[in-house]
C-alpha cells in the first residue's frame, strides 16, 4: 500500500511540474510575441522575424504563423513567406484572407499550378471576388507557364559590376556611365540584410535609426554613380539634406536636370486621425551649374509628405513632362502613375491620372524610349508575379494596347524600373528585378538580344521514392555569371531549356513537399548542335519520420563531433541550406550501458553538440531543436542486462532528424 501511495505521489509531483514548465513555456512565449509584434508595429521586421520564429518554437499560433509570414512576404523571402502562409492557412480559425497570400507567395515562387489552385481555393471561401479579378488570376498563372515554356528570345543578364549583397535598382545612363539607388553599406551607413522596395515607410512615433532601416536592416538607399570603364563607384554628389532614403533618379536629356526621391524626418513624432503618422516620401529636383555643382533640392509643387507619397521620377527627353506614381486620394489603386506638363513659365501643372494604365493594383516606375513607347510596371494586370513589366504605344494623349514583355524579361517575382533612355548610344537597357539568382535583394539587370540557339537540356523530374515523374515540378537553370530560367514541368515531368555556348550551368528541381534536387552540367568543348539529358531526383518530405545521419558515431561516454561524424553533419547542412525553410529536430540516442538518467543526459549532449556544429556552419539556431533520447528508443535487442558486441552496441549510439515544418 505504501509503495502504491509514492507512486501516486510521483506521479502528481511530475504533472506538478509539467504544468509549472508549460505555464513557464506560454509566459514566455506571450513576452516574446509581445516584443515581437511591437517591431512588427515598427516595421522592423528583420527584428520581428527572430522573435516570431523563438515564439512559435516555445508555443505555435495562429498569429505567430501569420505575422512572420507578412513579414517574410515585406523582406521579400518568398519562399519562407509561402512556407508560413501554407502553415497558417491550415490552422484552425484561419482567415481566407490567408489563403489569398499562400496563392500570392506560391505565384512569387513561380509554382503557378499550386497557386492556381489556391487561388480557386479563396475564390471558393470568398464569394465577393469580382470575375474579373478571378480571371487575371488564372490567367496569370496559365500565361506564366505558356510564356516560360515559350521563352523571348533575349537574355536578362546579371550587371555585376553594379550589384552588391544589398539592394540596387534603377539604373539610368548618365553622362556615359551609369547612375542607381543601393542601400548598400558606405562610409556613411551600415548594415546588411535583405532588401526591400516599398513606398518607403517609417514609424512616426521617434526619429529613426540615422544608419539602419529597419524595414530590411540594410543601410538607406542613396544614389550611386559609376563611370564609363571604371571599376570604381561613388556616390553621386548631390546635397539631398537628409540622412535618410535618396531613390530613383531620371535626368533631363542634357543632363543639367535631375529629378529624385526622398525621405525628410520630422524632429517631433505626429498624429494623423489619432494614430502615429506613416512617413511617406517626395519628390525633388535639382540643377546643375556652370561648375557642375548640383543646387540645393527644390520640393515638386504637388507633395504631401502627411498625405501621400510621391516617387518613380521619369522626366521626359524634352523636359515637358514628369511622370511619376503616387498613391494620392482619387487614384484606381494602391499607386497609380500621373503626368505633369510643365507650363511656359516652367512650373508644373496639375497632376493628370493616367487612367488607360492603371488598374485596381500597383502601377510604378513609369520610362520611355526614343520610339515614344511607354514602359511601366504593375502587379494588377495578367502577369507572372509581383511587379511585371509592360510596354504601350503612346500617341499624343492616346495609350495604344497594352503588352506584358513575357519571359524572361519578367519572372515571378517584381520586376521593374525598364529603362531604355540612351540605349541606343550606350548598347544597354536595363531592368531591376529581385529574381532568384541575383547577388543580393533587388538587382540590376541589361537587356541583351540573344543569338539562335543550338544547344538544348532535355530531361525529366522524377520522384526518388517511387521513379514516378513530378508534375508541375519548378526547375531553374542558373548560368553560372549569368541569368537564371524557371519552367514548370509538363504532366509527364518533362522540361526542357536553350543553352548558351561555352557555358556553365547549375540544375534544381523544386516541389512543394519535397526536398531539393541539384546538379550541374556545361557546354564548353561542344562543337556542334546537341541535345544534353539530364534528369532530377526530388525527396519526398515526410513529417516527423526519423531520418538516420549515417557514419555519425560517437566513442563510448564522449559528446564530441568525431572528424567522421563532421562529414556527415556537412551533408546535413547543405540540406538545410538547399532547403531554406524546413525546420528540424536532431535527436541523439545512446546504447544500455551505463545509468539510464546518465544516458538521458549524454544524449541530450550529443544532440547539443551536433546542433551546434550545424549553427556554426551558417544555420538559424530557429531551424533546428536538439532532443536527447538516451536509451529509450534501442534498434536491437541490446537493453539492460543483455550481453551484446560492440558492433551491436555502436549501432544505438546513432543520431537522426525529422522534418517538423517544411
């Protein structure tokens, strides 16, 4: 009876303490949430991000599973953005609303017959959707595929000379080089992290960190100037009079002229309807003199810093025009663009909508060529994802058809700011993107028109489980110093691509709930028309089933990462590296011998260790949980008391990971 009631009070004691440590665990979990959302608020959301991801680790919400998918879609890492929106779109009590966004950050990432689906998916759960938008929609995603199977013939090509690790964009010619806006890190500024291209926003609450935005935890952009023939870059020597965001540039044909975006703070924080005031940005411009020194900047007549704002410059060859987009009360959507003419006395006049362009969307970065055709960018036409780029005839007032300029001078993220102004002279157009492949967040790319093809990459995405083909597998061909291709493959997991000649090239194959696939092949040496196969291997990823790290041994009674086990921890890493948004669990088990609470604690050393190793080698400490299993999860016969070898022993002490979130 005695040895009953211990038990009883055992028992008690333990789930005592199981609620103490889960109440700790929620406490905890609801601080963090706390100043997470706070630097959300902010629109901090680099900040914001590592506190969501400590707090879904101590307890999963549906409010962690969406703010860190917003935040990740704001930064612009699309794929974590549509590994959280698919998590937060399952949760219960999910809004539709989250689902619309899964649709969206499938599209990001080019898996078009995914988002397809998950967009009949929120049509089905909103039966407001107007037609019409139901139809861009699909559309959009129908086009993609066609136009990725059917790519232009033209090359998008990486100007890495111009690009850093942060964001660059906007490229004009100028003077014979070249003039741009980075937020890349100067003498002047700090920082580095992912970047991002927004109406530019800050908190109203506190003047801002003079050196780090806290939107992309990046430097501010300024504008950049580089030579014809240099290698070196500068900042281009205009007094802005801030210490904050200097953006795009458009100069007049002479270039005495500029026109440019920027952001002033105010030294006191400001209300709007009794809420904290957005910062928005403006337009300004400045003129050069005789001595090449720019003049102090003059406001456009038409900002209205606690209004709207105002940005994407394009003042035409004559200097008659200035378009620009601006999300001002009256517009058709989230930013349209508008015209001002200048009047004889050489003021502006008043702002014209550009109705025939803009739709229900984000119109932006309004330019155009010598021929008068328009370019833009818009994310509310048929179009393959984010901002697209197209092209419209203008005649006098009148806006001809309008074109989406198809693949791959458009992919599936934003693509932006086309200028062609002085192409013809300079040999290059550009465009910015923040495509997959690039150097950092947004890049600049040229416009090069390609030769015929006669080299081509056939080959066939299959399942390694079962040998069966992938459908609707995404596979991207990098160039290596080049440009990057994406294409869906078709319902018998074929794919095919052009190649260049004397060419290196990387090979991926992606799908939804499977792990990864890369290899890599060449054209150097081949002299004559060929057809290269080459075929993927693709995973598939099931949750929580254990998956054994082979070799990773540890000698009786140490913790220490052997230099054998490294080996197989590296292959670990690049899994998790080719795979960025899977989360995992490292568990470590030992054999019988010795104490079995001794063992508990050996285990958890082990996995410990092997966790660290993999965070020292780049790895989000978020990613990845260490579990200690000791001796309670034997592969043979080897328990207490049972005489085995030492072969038989070494085979428990073993580690293994399973995927918890993909």
């Amino acid at each position: 009876m005695k040895k009953i009631y211990t038990i009883i009070l055992n028992k008690t004691g333990l789930f005592l303490l199981t609620l103490l440590l889960a109440s700790t665990i929620a406490v905890k979990a609801q601080y963090v949430i706390k100043e997470a959302d706070i630097q959300y608020e902010l629109f901090n959301y680099v900040k914001a991000i590592d506190l969501y991801e400590q707090a879904w680790a101590k307890k999963e919400s549906l409010h962690t599973a969406e703010r860190l998918a917003s935040s990740y879609q704001l930064t612009q890492n699309y794929k974590e953005a549509e590994s959280w929106y698919a998590i937060a779109s399952k949760m219960p009590g999910s809004s539709a609303e989250n689902t619309l966004n899964y649709a969206k950050a499938l599209q990001n990432n080019g898996k078009y017959s995914e988002a397809k689906t998950q967009y009949q998916n929120y049509v089905a759960l909103n039966n407001a959707v107007s037609l019409e938008q139901q139809n861009v929609w699909y559309l959009s995603c129908d086009s993609a595929i066609k136009w990725m199977r059917n790519p232009k013939k033209y090359t998008i090509q990486n100007e890495k000379g111009l690009n850093s690790s942060q964001s660059d964009w906007a490229a004009v010619n100028y003077q014979g080089g070249v003039v741009f806006t980075s937020d890349r890190a100067h003498q002047s500024d700090a920082g580095n992290a992912n970047g991002s291209r927004p109406f530019l926003k800050f908190d109203g609450s506190k003047v801002p960190d003079p050196k780090i935005y806290g939107w992309t935890g990046n430097g501010y952009l300024r504008l950049y100037f580089k030579g014809k023939d240099q290698d070196s870059i500068s900042l281009f020597p205009i007094n802005a009079d801030t210490r904050y965001h200097i953006g795009s540039a458009s100069f007049s044909q002479d270039g005495k002229e500029v026109y440019f975006t920027l952001t002033r703070i105010p030294e006191k924080s400001e209300l709007t309807n009794g809420k904290l005031r957005t910062i928005n940005v403006e337009l300004y411009s400045s003129k050069q003199d005789a001595a090449g020194k720019w003049s102090d900047p003059v406001a456009f007549a038409y900002n209205n810093v606690k209004e709207y704002s105002v940005g994407d410059p394009f003042l035409s060859p004559k200097g008659d025009a200035l378009y620009f987009s601006s999300n001002m009360a009256g517009g058709l959507g989230g930013t349209d663009l508008y015209v001002c003419f200048r009047k004889d006395g050489g003021d502006w006049d008043k702002p014209v909508n550009l109705k025939d362009v803009n739709t229900p969307g984000n119109e932006r970065s309004p330019a155009f060529d010598q021929d008068n055709n328009m370019y833009f960018s818009s994310d509310g036409r048929i179009g393959m994802g984010g901002l697209d780029i197209y092209k419209a005839k203008l005649s006098g007032s009148t806006i001809g058809a309008i074109e989406n300029l198809g693949y791959p001078a458009n992919s599936a993220q934003d693509d932006f700011a086309f200028n062609m102004n002085n192409a013809v002279e300079s040999g290059k157009a550009y465009l910015s993107s923040n495509r997959t492949g690039g150097s950092g967040s947004d890049d600049i790319y040229s416009f090069i028109q390609q030769k015929i093809m006669a080299l081509r990459l056939e080959g066939v995405v299959y399942n390694k489980k079962t040998n069966e083909p992938i459908a609707n597998a995404q596979v991207t061909l990098n160039k290596i110093d080049g440009s990057t291709l994406k294409v869906e493959t078709d319902n018998d997991g074929k794919f095919k691509f052009n190649l260049e000649e004397n060419s290196d090239y990387d090979l991926r194959g992606d799908k939804t709930a499977y792990l990864s696939d890369k290899t890599n092949l060449t054209t150097r040496n081949l002299n004559t028309s060929t057809v290269i196969k080459k075929d993927l291997f693709l995973d598939p990823i099931v949750p929580n089933q254990a998956i054994r790290l082979e070799n990773i041994y540890y000698d009786f009674d140490k913790s220490n990462i052997r230099p054998d086990a490294a080996i197989e921890l590296d292959k670990l890493v690049k899994i998790l590296q080719d795979n960025p948004t899977i989360w995992i669990e490292l568990g470590s088990h030992t054999d019988s011998r010795g104490n079995d609470q001794y063992n508990q604690w050996l285990s958890q050393s082990r996995a410990n260790s092997a966790v660290q190793y993999i965070i020292d080698h780049g790895i989000s400490k978020n990613r990845i949980t260490a579990k200690g299993y000791g001796e309670s999860q034997l592969l043979n016969r080897c328990a207490n008391g049972v005489k085995c070898t030492e072969a038989e022993h070494q085979l428990n002490r073993r580690t293994e990971f399973k995927i918890v979130k993909q």
